[in-house]
C-alpha cells in the first residue's frame, strides 16, 4: 500500500510541474507560432476601441477575420476569396471589408500582398482584387480604427 501511494505522489508531483512548465506565460512567450510582427496585434498608445477578433480559414485558402463588440456583435469583417471567377465576381483574388455597425469605428483590411482598403462608414462594402500566383501564402488582418487609437487582429494565413 505505502509503494502504490509512493508511486502516486510521484506521478502528482510530475504532472504538477508538467502543468506548471508548459500553462506558464514564460513557456507561451518563448514557444507562441512564429509570425512577422506587422502581423501581430496592434494597439496604439491612446485608448484602442473595446473590440474583440475571430477568424477562420478554409482548405481552399480563403478566409474571415471579424470584429466584435463588448456585447458580442459582430462590427466589420475582412474576407479574402482565392479567384472568386464567374460572373458575380471580379476575376483573381479579393479582399473584402465590410462595416455593420454604426458605433464610430472604421474597418481597415489589410493583405500581406500590398492591399490595404478602409469602408467609409457603417453599411459600407469594400473590394479591392490583386491576381496573386496560385497557391501563395499570405496573411490578412482587420484593423478597427477610431481617433484615440487603433487596434488589429493577428494575421490569418489564407492562399491564393
């Protein structure tokens, strides 16, 4: 009995620095996905708006980010569609950005190919379309922007 509850403290006492070792912020700063810093969140100095981000990316390359509100509503996006082609769409790559809200925000989207396009206003809709080389890998982000400050969402790898 004293080996079964020697051999348990043991197993305890390593899953204690087990967890201690890799829930640590010390072990996430030194072991976080490697990205370019201009793809990494971005705070100004004065007061950022009060946003939180999504994102999620599909086998075939395109792409969302979103912003969200303190209550949960989603506030702009930014959309990267690999060759959306056919008639409702521009030919090659697009990037669109997209305000819902009138909250006094703007919505930037960004894309690591040289796009960079802002809405004018709530109920807006951007586009701007780039024909990149198929199957490149690059990044988008949102950016909410006001006049005390600025905020963006990490990058997201989407393809072309």
């Amino acid at each position: 009995m004293a080996s079964i509850l020697a051999r348990t403290a043991a197993a305890a006492g390593a899953g204690a620095v087990f967890t201690a070792l890799f829930i640590s912020p010390a072990f996430a700063d030194n072991h976080a996905p490697v990205t370019p810093d201009h793809h990494r969140p971005v705070v100004s100095a004065a007061a950022a708006p009060n946003v939180s981000f999504g994102s999620r990316a599909d086998a075939g390359g395109d792409g969302t980010v979103w912003a969200k509100d303190r209550h949960g509503n989603v506030i702009a996006e930014a959309h990267w569609q690999a060759d959306p082609g056919g008639t409702m769409y521009p030919k090659g790559d697009t990037l669109y950005v997209s305000d819902f809200a009138a909250d006094g925000l703007g919505a930037r989207g960004e894309a690591s190919v040289g796009i960079k396009i802002s809405t004018s206003g709530s109920g807006d809709r951007v586009q701007r379309t780039k024909n990149v080389a198929e199957g490149k890998k690059l990044y988008i982000n949102l950016c909410m922007t006001s006049s005390s400050g600025n905020v963006c969402s990490p990058g997201l790898t989407v393809r072309a």
